[in-house]
C-alpha cells in the first residue's frame, strides 16, 4: 500500500504467496526483505534510467547529496557510476548486510 512518492528510491518484492510490497525508500526495502527473505520469490529496484531491475543486478550507492522520502541515502543504478564523490558501489548482498545507514 506504500505510495511510491519518488522513483529514484523505489523498490519491491514480492512473497511465495503472491502478495507484494512496494516501497519508497532502499532502506524501507532492506529492513523488510530481511524479514521476510524466506519467503521473497523475486525483488527489484528502480535503477537510474526509470526502470526496474532485479534487486542482484543493480548497484547500491550512498550519497549525503540525495534523500530518499523516508530519508534513506540509498539509490540503485543498473551500471556503477563514476567517482562523484559518493560512497563506493556495493551490490545487494553486501546491502542487506549493511544497510542500516538510514532514518
């Protein structure tokens, strides 16, 4: 039911069950895939060109220059950008692990 206020920050799964989540904001996402991972049968990100990409494909850069609508600093990119100043890309499974950089 997440109102999605701004792509750039969106993400989704969806469960075994066929119910999905949507969100708008990265970190959202991370904390609730975490819980529910057991069953997540796919998930995606809304990567820089406005579409979705699968959550393991997609790169994962922290920035102090951008806010996600929850306040999360997370944005996802389906190629790693250029050194802009931001935090390293790291890719989904080093995200899950360390993605409490946030509200």
């Amino acid at each position: 039911r997440m109102l999605i206020t701004d792509p750039r920050f969106a993400g989704q799964y969806r469960l075994d069950d066929g119910t999905v989540r949507k969100f708008d904001d990265i970190v959202c996402l991370v904390r609730s895939y975490r819980r529910e991972a057991a069953h997540v049968v796919g998930a995606w990100v809304m990567d820089e060109t406005g579409r979705w990409t699968p959550v393991q494909e997609a790169w994962y850069v922290r920035s102090d220059r951008w806010q996600g609508p929850m306040g999360g600093p997370w944005r996802a990119f389906r190629t790693p950008p250029g050194s802009d100043g931001s935090d390293r890309p790291v890719r989904w499974e080093d995200l899950i692990r360390t993605a409490d950089h946030g509200p």
